[in-house]
C-alpha cells in the first residue's frame, strides 16, 4: 500500500509534528504559529484541520512575498530548487520551522 501523499495528508496529522519538532528544541507553539502566520496569514486557531494540507497552502489568506528569500536545504533539498510551486511553499515552511527548531532568532527567521 502506498503512503498518503503530504498534499492529502489533513493538517490536523502535520500540525502536530511541525509543532513537536519545534517543542523537542525549545520553542513554543506560539513561536510556530506566528512563523505559519508569517508566511501563509492563516491564524492557526481558525484552521479547519480537517483541510488537506496541499488546500492549505493553495488556500492560503496571504502568502508573502518575502517566502521566495527563503533558501538552504531541507532534508538534502534545496528550497529554491524545488520545482512544483505547491511543493516549494510546503519546503518553505519546513525549512522555517527547521530554523526555528535550531534557535534562530524570530526577526531572522521572519526575514
């Protein structure tokens, strides 16, 4: 049987794992939500977490601009790199929370 695609995938199964990985290092939820509201606009307390994770980010209130300075590599991929625009902002966020879980400050992080 093949896995769940991440775009399938409901928010409510991701969520938490962004949110544990951010935890185990010292951050907070609030920390990772204001990295999700900086990027997408979404205030996490009102996301539908059923939504497939793939709707979230196509759906999203105001993805900024700023995102495309986000660069480096998650998990041997460059961010830049990736070439499906859905993928790409799906790393991107990876790649935020990856900084965020190793400490960077906020304003960095934020660019």
């Amino acid at each position: 049987m093949a896995g769940q695609s991440i775009f399938e995938m409901p928010v409510a199964k991701v969520y938490p794992l962004l949110r544990a990985k951010a935890e185990r290092k010292g951050r907070t939820k609030a920390e990772l939500d204001e990295v999700i509201r900086w990027l997408t606009g979404y205030e996490m307390d009102e996301v539908d977490q059923s939504v497939p994770y793939g709707a979230f980010f196509e759906n999203a209130p105001a993805m900024n601009p700023r995102a495309e300075l986000i660069t480096g590599k998650v998990c041997g991929v460059d961010v830049a790199a990736v070439e499906d625009p859905l993928m790409r902002k799906i790393r991107q966020l990876d790649k935020l929370v990856d900084e965020l879980a190793k400490g960077r400050p906020m304003e960095e992080i934020l660019r």
